[in-house]
C-alpha cells in the first residue's frame, strides 16, 4: 500500500485547500486537477523549461505549470505564466519576452472559472 504524503509547508497546504474550495464553488474542474498535481511528492512535482513552453504555447495564452518555470531556451511570444515557482532568469526572460508572471492563487482570483488555460507538466 502507498505511503500518503502529507504536505509540510503551509502555504502549499493552504493554496491546495483554496484550489479544492474554488473548484467546488465554480464547478470548474481545472482547479481540483492542479490541488492533487499539487499534491503529488516533491521528486514528482513538474519542471518546466521555457523551451517547451515557447515550443506549445500561442501568442497571449495563459499557462499553468503546477511545479517550477526553469529558464533553459528563449521565449519568443508573449505569454502569462502562472505557476508555483520561478527561476530568476525565468522570470526575466518572461518579462522581457512581454509576458507575466503570476501565482496559481492570483491566476484563481483573475479566472475563477479556469477557462482559457493550458496546463504544461
């Protein structure tokens, strides 16, 4: 039988606690997906390189990596990226490509319903 994991930093717990909560209030199933990604052990949470965002994504959409934004390759168009985590250099080239940085709860409170976004693991 899996050992469950239990969460010890308390803004991860809470931020999964709001997921679940919003998820229910909305009836939008993209927010109780990402609380159990979320959830997931640390060696399992997601990483993603800018390279493959750059890769996948169109110009003005919204993605959400529920893990970290790590800053290998460029960015060419302009996209919002929520995530948990950014790399500094990430986060730079971001910014410089046009685009914005944004938490998974302040991306919750600007699209409540979760429409128009692209989850990248």
């Amino acid at each position: 039988m899996a050992k469950k994991i239990t969460k010890t930093n308390p803004n991860l717990v809470n931020l999964i606690n709001e997921l679940i909560n919003k998820s229910h209030e909305e009836d939008a199933a993209i927010w109780k997906d990402i609380a159990k990604r979320l959830q997931k052990s640390n060696r399992r949470s997601a990483e993603v390189n800018l390279s493959n965002i750059n890769r996948f994504a169109n110009a003005d959409e919204t993605i959400l990596v529920p893990g970290k934004v790590l800053s290998n390759g460029n960015l060419e168009n302009k996209v919002n990226i929520a995530a948990l985590k950014f790399s500094t250099k990430a986060q730079e080239k971001i910014e410089q490509a046009g685009g914005k940085c944004l938490s998974i709860a302040e991306l919750v409170e600007d699209n409540p319903k979760g429409s128009n976004v692209r989850i990248m693991e």
